[in-house]
C-alpha cells in the first residue's frame, strides 16, 4: 500500500478539477483508493519545515510496511508565499521542486527502504519530477 502527502488545502475537496488532478496522478502510478492520506498545509513545505514530525511520520509509515511515498505538491499554495514571500509562477515552480527533493531526502535518510515519488499538481494537471 502507497502513503500520500499533499495539502491541507480544501480545493481537493470542493473543486473538480484539483480532485480529476489527483486522480490523474493516482491512475498514472497505478493506485485505486488504496492509500493512506496524510495532509498538512504545503505537503512537502510541511514535511521539511518539521523534520522531527517528518521522521516520525516516515517511522510509522515503515512499520506499516509502506514501500512508497507519494508526495504531491500543488501550484496556487497558500503555504509557500507565507514562507518565502511573493512568488511568481516560475519561481513557486522552483520552490516546490526545491522542497519536494528535500522531503524526499528526508524519506531516504530516515527510511531507506521507502521509495519517494514526487508531483507537482496544477488543477486538472500534474508532472511528474524525477529524484
Ligand atoms: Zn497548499
């Protein structure tokens, strides 16, 4: 079974087209509704701004015998500006690209046997980003 983090944010719950993003994202890595679901505001903004409850996290999500980490980040993130101040589009982008590698260090350092997927989601869109 897969263990996802994304964002507190409530368009995943009232907005189609964040929800159809998602569900690209969970079709293209082969997941039905199978998952555990954990959420914080920034996803992986979250996870690195608190890497004791990141770790903590990760060590219950081995012992439950998680394999993969999904970890999808979304454009228009209430989050990020709080941290980082205005952003543009382009620099959002990298800021995202930014914190889901260090979230997916995070993953390795503390759990080596769980593999980190990362996304970035835009509404109905999604990406991919190798790690
Ligand atoms: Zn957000």
């Amino acid at each position: 079974m897969i263990w996802i983090i994304r964002c507190s944010d409530r368009r995943y719950r009232f907005n189609p087209s964040y929800q159809n993003g998602l569900k690209g994202i969970l079709s293209a890595e082969n997941i039905q509704n199978d998952y555990h679901d954990l959420r914080c505001f920034g996803a992986a903004l979250g996870f690195v701004l608190n890497p004791g409850w990141a770790a903590n996290q990760l060590k219950i999500a081995a012992h439950l015998g998680k394999k993969r980490f999904l970890i999808v980040d979304h454009m228009d993130c209430h989050a990020y500006p709080l941290e980082f101040g205005p952003l543009s589009t382009t620099n959002e982008r990298r800021k995202h690209i930014e914190m889901l590698t260090k979230a997916s260090a995070l993953v390795r350092k503390h759990q080596p046997e769980i593999t980190p997927i990362i996304y970035i989601q835009d509404g109905h869109r999604y990406e991919k980003i190798a790690v």
